[in-house]
C-alpha cells in the first residue's frame, strides 16, 4: 500500500471507530496481565519485557522437558518487531497458564549478509556447508531487510521435528518500492521447538486450475498471510492469501510437513472465495465442523472479519459473515485475526494484533473469548476476563 492510500485507509478507519462512539481501549483495572487477559493492555513476558509474537499463533504443543523427554505446554510464535517492519526474527514463548508467558528467544533469525555466516558461528552452524550462491540466496530470503510475516509452527510427530512456515516477501526489479511483490512461503525447520531453525527455502504454492478464472494470472501460486492447521488425523494444512490477495487457498502438507501433497485440485488443495479479498486466515475445526475466520486487506488498518463454516475442508463453504458481536464488531475491535485455540478447560480464545502501524513494536494483542452459537463462531468485548471462568459454551 502506498503512504498516501495508508493515510486514506487510516482516516477512514478513524471515522468507523468514531462512527462507532470510541475505540476499544484497556480500561484501568487492578489486576495485571499475568492475572488475567486484559486485551490491548501491554503484555510483558516473566522477565518484564514486552512480548514481541505479532502475527502469531498460540498452541498447545509438544516441547522438550529438558531432561531428555517431552512434556506438553502454551507455544506462542510470532514477530519479533523489535527491528520494525522488515527482518523480523521468529520469537517463542512459553506458558502453562496462559498469563505467564516465558521467552525462550528468537527461533529463527535473520541474515544481514554471507560474510554473517562466515563469520558469526550461529550461522555457521547452519548455513556453514552451503556454497557461496546458496548462501547468498539464504540472505536474499530472510535478510535483515526482507518481510518475514506470520510465522506458525508444527511440530511433526512422525520425525520428532518442528516446522515453521512464513510470509516471506521483497521488492523486485519490476516493483522496486513495494516489498510484498515476491510473494512467497518460506519453510525452516528445526529439532526443537526453541531453535535454532534452519532456513530451508521459500516457495509458490498451488496455482489457479486452468479450468476456473485466476483472479491474477499474471503471478501464478502466490502465497502471503498464512497459517497452519493441523487435523485430528494428523494431516497438516496450510492456508493463505494468493491471487494478488484476492482468492484464499487451503493446501495440504506432505507427511514431513515440509511441501505440498500435490497439485489435484479438490484433493489437494481448494480455492476459496475468489475475489474476495481476504488475508490473515485462521482455521480450526470445532467438533466436526470447520472454520475459517479472516479479514479483509487494508493494511495495518483493522477491519471487518468473516467466517465461513464447512464439514469438509475440501468441501463446500458456507458464508456465515461476521462474527463480532457488539461495540466495535465492524472493525474486529481494532484488531486483525491470528489464532484461535482453546484454553485447558476447552474454552476457545481469539487471539488478534492491534497494530500500531507507526510503531509495529507497540503493536498489541487482544484476546476475547469465543463462544459457538447456533453453529456460528461468536466474539465479543471484555475489558478484562479470565479463561478459566470465561463463558465457555460450545
Ligand atoms: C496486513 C497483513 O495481514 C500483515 O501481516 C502485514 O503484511 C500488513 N498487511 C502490511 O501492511
């Protein structure tokens, strides 16, 4: 988006909260948020540091107990905007109880150049064996100065290993000032969930079937925003962004999690709404039906979210509009959609960012208890709440 559509973006979202009588603030309270969610509140890890997870994702996990087995905790992954817009590490967080969230450092870090990795031994560890093209293509993917957005993880039960899949985006020569022109999904694995990750390579997705209108055929299999969703089968899925933004994709990972399964569509992968300009998916699957929760494209700029609902991921999707209940349900209560996940009680939780455009590292989070209505995910405000007495119907 260029600065002057940003600015018109920005006013006209000015005048929605307006419209709306007021913007969802964090009002004071005497609990602190290691007591309770207290959405767009600053959120300081156990060592009193602003959790930096933007564009994440929260799960329940599989993790090392570090004495040589496993345990079972809260893994948050995100940005860490501490470098701004551009070369984001991936940061990790850990929590049993959700409020206190222990930072377990940057999991996969930016390149600043190849003699980096000549030199500095945890990149020599990594990226050490590579030949000087390969290495310069590692710098070229997650550079300092590269957009490396909307990191989620898996961990891959079958080989005991962790993957992490991300927007992985630049300029080009044909569009020099527009940094998501690459358009990408970059891959980077690991044997622990706490790094280091190793950056493997970055990738077009599925593409538009000759057979059915591409929204933007001019840049086949883009994929921007994106998240993981990982069945009760274990099969694990990817969705995102494609078409110039304008058409979402759900494709299935092969068994490592590290590709595609193919290229069949409908068996594969699926196209979903096309043209309607939808980024920040996030899918889940409640009882046996799926949902797929995004926003619309405006930047840094909240807007309204959508849901769709379908038995099948592959299946047909039913549009069941916008989930938001309330004072500030056309904007997402200034927020944009991330994860959804439950609570040890069952409870389901959105998780959204409340950027801050002008200051991506005092961007927020805002977490909101979910409820399943008549078949419909439902959000609403709270000033503050607990998860473990949030309503919790289901
Ligand atoms: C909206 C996306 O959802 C974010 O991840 C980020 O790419 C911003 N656009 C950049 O304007």
């Amino acid at each position: 988006m260029t600065p002057f559509l940003r600015k018109i973006a920005s006013w006209v979202f000015s005048l929605l909260l307006f419209l709306q009588g007021g913007q969802m603030l964090h009002v004071n309270s005497e609990k602190t948020v290691n007591d309770a969610f207290l959405p767009g509140a600053v959120w300081t890890d156990t060592e009193g540091n602003p959790i930096q997870a933007h564009g994440g994702q929260v799960q329940r996990m599989t993790v090392p107990d570090g004495s040589g087995g496993v345990t079972e905790t809260y893994v948050w992954v995100g940005e860490n905007k501490n470098s701004g817009h551009m070369g984001n590490p991936v940061a990790v967080y850990t929590s049993d109880d959700l409020y206190h969230w222990t930072c377990r450092g940057d999991v996969l870090r930016p390149v600043s150049s190849v003699s980096e990795i000549d030199t500095d031994p945890y990149f020599e560890n990594l990226y050490g064996e590579l030949d000087e093209t390969q290495k310069q293509h590692v710098v070229d993917c997650i550079g300092t100065d590269k957009v490396i957005e909307r990191p989620k993880m898996l961990y891959n039960e079958k080989n005991g290993n962790y993957v992490i899949w991300f927007h992985s985006d630049d300029v080009t020569g044909s569009n020099p000032n527009y940094p998501y022109d690459v358009g990408m999904a970059g891959l980077a694995v690991s044997d622990s969930p706490f790094g280091p990750f190793r950056f493997v390579d970055r990738y077009r997705l599925n593409e538009c079937p000759s057979n059915q209108i591409d929204c933007f055929p001019f840049s086949k299999g883009e994929a921007r925003d994106m998240n993981l969703f990982l069945d009760d089968d274990g099969t694990a899925y990817i969705v995102y962004t494609s078409e110039n933004n304008k058409t979402l994709y759900i494709s299935r990972l092969n068994e490592d999690f590290t590709g595609l399964s193919g290229t069949v569509y409908g068996e594969d992968y699926i196209r979903l709404f096309p043209g309607a300009m939808r980024e920040a998916p996030v899918l889940i699957r409640q009882d046996d039906r799926y949902y797929l929760m995004s926003s619309s494209t405006t930047g840094w700029a909240s807007n309204q979210a959508r849901v769709w609902s379908s038995d099948r991921i592959f299946g047909k999707w039913r549009n069941d509009g916008n989930p938001c209940e309330g004072k500030g349900r056309t904007v997402t209560f200034d927020t944009q959609s991330t994860t959804l996940f439950r609570a040890p009680n069952g409870q389901w939780i959105y998780g959204g960012d409340r950027w801050n455009g002008d200051v991506l590292s005092d961007s927020r989070y805002v977490w909101l208890p979910v409820t399943f209505e008549n078949g419909k995910l439902t959000i609403r405000w709270e000033n503050e709440w607990n998860w473990e007495t949030g309503d919790h119907r289901s």
